[in-house]
C-alpha cells in the first residue's frame, strides 16, 4: 500500500512541477503582497511551513494541509511595515472529520493612508491616492489516503493605486505525503494565474513552488522544517526555522529565509515566541465536540509574536498574530 501511495505522491510532484514550468513568467510585480507571509507562528520559524501544515496556516503555504485539523480555527495577524503600510490577514478553517476534509476561507490586505498627488508639474493636488490591495481565498482540502492529502485554493485579487485599479482570479495546489506519524513531505504552488491589468498593462503573479520536509522530535515538543522556494522568476530561496514547546503553552522559535546570496548575513534571520492558553467550553460546547481532541473540551488560543530581519535599509518587521482552536 505505501508503494502504491508514494508512486501517486511522486506522479503528483511531476505533474505539479510541470504546471509550474508552463505557467512560471518573467515578471512578478502584480499583487506581490501575496507574497507577505501571514502568520507570526511560521514567519518565526523561517517560513518553513510547507511540510508541516497541522493547523489554520496551511490555508497560505500548503492548502494540502488544512485537512489536518480536528476543530475549528481562526487566526488574525496585523503587521506593520515601513512608511504607515500596514497588512492584515484572517482566516477560518472547518473541519469535516466524516469526509477526511476541510473548507476554510482566508483575506489578505495590504494597504496605506492616503499619499499625496502631484500632477506633471509637481503641483500638488487638492485630492489623494489611496492605495490598497486584497486577496479573498476559499479553500478545499481532502485526505484521499491515511497517508496523502491535496488542497486547493481560489483566489479573487483585487489592486487599487490611486486612479487605477485591476482584478483577477488565482489559484493555489498542494499536496501533503505523511509516510510517518513524525514526518511530513509536502508541495504546493502558490498563485497561478494569467495576471493582473492596471492601467493598461497586465503583469504576472507572484508564482511560486515550495518543497518542505516537516519533522517532529520529542514528542512533538521540537517541530522542525525545510522549504525550498522557487519562484516564477527570481532566485531560488530557502527556509529553515523550527519551534520548541515548553512547560505545555510556551513557544520558542527560530530560523532563517533567504537566498543562496544572502547567506552570512543577518537579512533574513527570524526570531518568535508563542503563548498557548486554555480555556473550558461550556456544558453545550463540550458536548458538541465530544469528539474533539482538545485537551479536557477546552477551547485554545494561541498568541504568537516574529521579529523579521530584512537588512539595514528597511529594520526589522513585526509581526502579531492571534488563533482560536475551538
């Protein structure tokens, strides 16, 4: 049986990495804040997610995932960039334990305050740009074996930059191969697309291929990861980064993301720290997720925090994000 399974995983990295050879472009300057990670949890650990996936954030690295959890999650992560720009992101996943599958919707948003116009003069208009971006997601996700799962996700993407505006529809794919309780092995391809116009001129996604490997060690206190980046153009990046659980609801974790050039240098070092409280569902609750493997039918709620190092020029990045398990 698991020759069989890792055959049908293997046809699955094929066919993937062909649809990534037909659909990878030579420019990706349309809607790349889909290329900001969402969650404060994984921007910790380096951004290696794509071979781990056990919770909510599997809706952004690896769709495959999602089938993993057994309640249902939310999650909300604000971050705040450079120059007043701000992004927000918040998800929700369902869980269908009877159908080995799960639905979750996901949106992303980046935006600014107003910036001020000139005309071709320089003279300064009485009106603003406003500048704002948005992905809204829905995502299916289904255990085909104990072993493999696939995932999928659809995207509406929308850009507004002062006058001009574009849409567009994308799509995420993903698969998830578990040959052992304590290894995973996963690939998804993120953002394909046929492009964004804005202002007359169409310009390709920010598509990209992960490869990661997701190991657990002491009893799943210590979760580790390796991803392999490969975007529609650019260079190949790389993601390594893991957490440790202590006392039963502290997180520390660590890593680094980057390419092959960056290496030695503080530009894409990551640190985070987590915090994991539970709380005890009413009577009604708890009878309602009588099934549930939280722990005494209490609901979770994890508060996690990532300093992100992007080199001197821009500073370090902060990122807070808040998940509910319930």
């Amino acid at each position: 049986m698991k020759a069989n399974c890792t055959k049908l995983f293997l046809t699955a990295v094929l066919l993937l990495l062909y649809v990534t050879a037909l659909s990878a472009g030579t420019s990706t300057t349309a809607a790349t804040f889909l290329k900001i990670e969402p969650s404060a949890r994984v921007a910790g650990m380096g951004g290696a997610f794509a071979g781990i996936t056990d919770d909510i954030n599997a809706l952004y690295y690896n769709p495959s995932g999602l089938c993993s959890i057994q309640n249902t999650e939310f999650t909300a992560t604000y971050t705040q960039w450079i120059v007043n720009i701000m992004s927000g992101y918040v998800g929700v996943g369902f869980p269908y334990p009877k159908m080995n599958a799960a639905a979750g919707v996901s949106i992303t948003y980046l935006g600014t305050e107003d910036i001020e116009a000139r005309d071709d003069s320089g003279v300064l208009q009485t009106s603003k740009n406003l500048v704002n971006n948005s992905a809204t997601a829905v995502c299916i996700s289904h255990r085909l074996l104990p072993i493999l799962s696939w995932g999928t996700n659809i995207k509406y993407i929308t850009q507004k930059l002062g006058a001009y505006s574009g849409d567009g529809i994308a799509a995420d794919f993903g698969v998830l191969f578990n040959p052992f309780e304590s290894l995973g092995v996963g690939l998804s391809i993120l953002n394909i697309g046929t492009g964004i116009k804005v202002a007359g001129i169409t310009n390709d996604l920010p598509m990209s291929t992960r490869i990661g490997v997701g190991y657990r060690m002491l009893k799943n206190a210590l979760v580790m990861g390796f991803d392999i980046e490969l975007p529609g153009s650019g260079d190949m990046a790389f993601h390594l980064g893991g957490e440790y659980l202590f006392a039963e609801k502290f997180y520390i974790r660590a890593g680094y993301g980057g390419t092959a050039k960056d290496a030695g240098e503080l530009k894409g070092l990551t640190a985070g720290l987590g915090f994991k409280t539970l709380m005890k569902l009413p009577a009604e609750k708890r009878q309602r997720y009588s099934q549930s493997s939280l722990k005494n039918k209490e609901a979770e709620t994890n508060v996690d925090y990532a300093l992100v190092t992007y080199g001197s020029e821009f500073g370090p990045i902060h990122r807070v994000s808040v998940t509910v398990k319930f």
